[in-house]
C-alpha cells in the first residue's frame, strides 16, 4: 500500500527534525510512554513492535527494557534512522495500513503520535489490533481534536514547522474505536508546552483531561 505525500511529510523533514523539533516533547511523551502508561510491565524478552518509529527514539528506549525491537515506518529516511540508533533492532519500510506481519506476532505494539497522520485510520486500528497477540499491549499516543484549530494557525503562521497529513480524533471517538477490540487499562491526558513544569500539575487531575492537548492509552486486546 503506497503511502500519500502527505503521510510522507515526516520522511521529508527528517534532515531537519533534530534541529527543529522540540526536543522536550520527545522527552515528555518518553516519559508518558515508559514511566506512566507501561509502569510496571516487563518488556524483558517480549516482541516489541514500534508503529512508525520515526528517528527511533522509543524503539532504542523498548531495546533498553529488554525487548525485541521491530519497527516500520512508511519513510526511508526515518527507517535507516531507526536502524542507526538501534542496530539491533529489525526496520523496515511499511504502512500501519497494511503491516507485513502475521496475526498475533507482536506482544506489545506502540503508536506514538502516529494515527493522526495516518489516511485510513480504522484500517490502521484494524491491523494493528490483528498483529497484537491476544492478551498482548496496545500503547497508543495521539492529539485532542479540540486543539486542531490552534495548531493549524501555528502551522500557517510558521510557528510549528512540522503538521503533515493530520487527523486528530475527539476524546471519545478514539475511545469508543479502542474499546471495541481491547480493554482500556490506562489513560493519560497531557500537555506539549514550553511551560510544561506548569501544565504538569493539571495533568493529574483527571476532570481536566479535556483541556489536554494530548491523549494516551494503555489498552490489553481481549480477542
């Protein structure tokens, strides 16, 4: 399945992506990733399976935890990244629309601010869900909706230089489609902002989760 040009947006700003991205939003969704939604959980020796894996960053971190790595990206840039930072791990060019896996491989799958930049989003879901083992983990990172228009001004403006194809899911929808397949175990709602010592402290208060910029779940498929 050939990915669109504007699913290949990040491919494109990879060279640049170092210098241009905020690094503190890696940081924080490393932390969201690894230290809330998968506390607790042994990644020791369980097939780790990073959708869109980027410059590899979450993949070299499943690494240190003991997994075995596999990722996929649609971009070739961002897979000879991947392959740089985590020579151990297996890389290679594919779209979550169509993964080259066969059903229940994977123990523990990751999809870190992917789905909103993916053109058939119920299909990705689908195969993503068919690769995971029954019983296996589904972390899944993604946009709140409601701050879409906020983001598109600094798009336009200049101020965020990376947006790509971008479909952000309402709280609820992405709920209703994950709960479908999987059971909900966690959720975490948080904040991308310079200012994020300050926005840290709302972030635990859980009426709030709506005025979030971001949203992550934790979800155990049940069949």
């Amino acid at each position: 399945m050939k990915a669109t040009k504007k699913e290949l947006f990040y491919n494109e700003f990879s060279d640049k992506w170092e210098s241009e991205i905020n690094k503190k939003e890696t940081l924080k969704r490393l932390n969201v990733v690894y230290d809330r939604l998968l506390k607790g959980i042994n990644l020791k020796g369980k097939k780790f399976l990073e959708v869109g894996c980027g410059m590899g960053y979450f993949s070299e971190m499943a690494q240190k935890n003991g997994a075995i790595v596999t990722g996929i990206d649609v971009g070739k840039k961002l897979v000879e990244k991947s392959r740089q930072k985590v020579p151990n791990g297996k890389f290679i060019i594919a779209s979550i629309s169509n993964l080259p896996f066969k059903d229940e491989t994977f123990d523990l799958i990751l999809c870190t601010e992917v789905i909103e930049h993916v053109e058939n989003q119920n299909k990705g879901l689908s195969e993503v869900f068919r690769v995971l083992k029954k019983g296996g983990y589904l972390v899944l990172t993604t946009p709140n909706r409601i701050f879409k228009p906020i983001f598109d001004f600094l798009s336009l403006v200049g101020i965020r230089p990376y947006h790509g194809h971008e479909k952000w899911f309402y709280l609820s929808k992405l709920r209703k489609l994950l709960s479908y397949k999987g059971n909900i175990l966690k959720e975490e709602y948080f904040n991308f902002v310079y200012i994020s010592t300050i926005c840290d402290y709302f972030e635990k208060f859980k009426l709030l989760r709506h005025f979030m910029i971001n949203q992550g779940y934790l979800v155990m498929k049940k069949w």
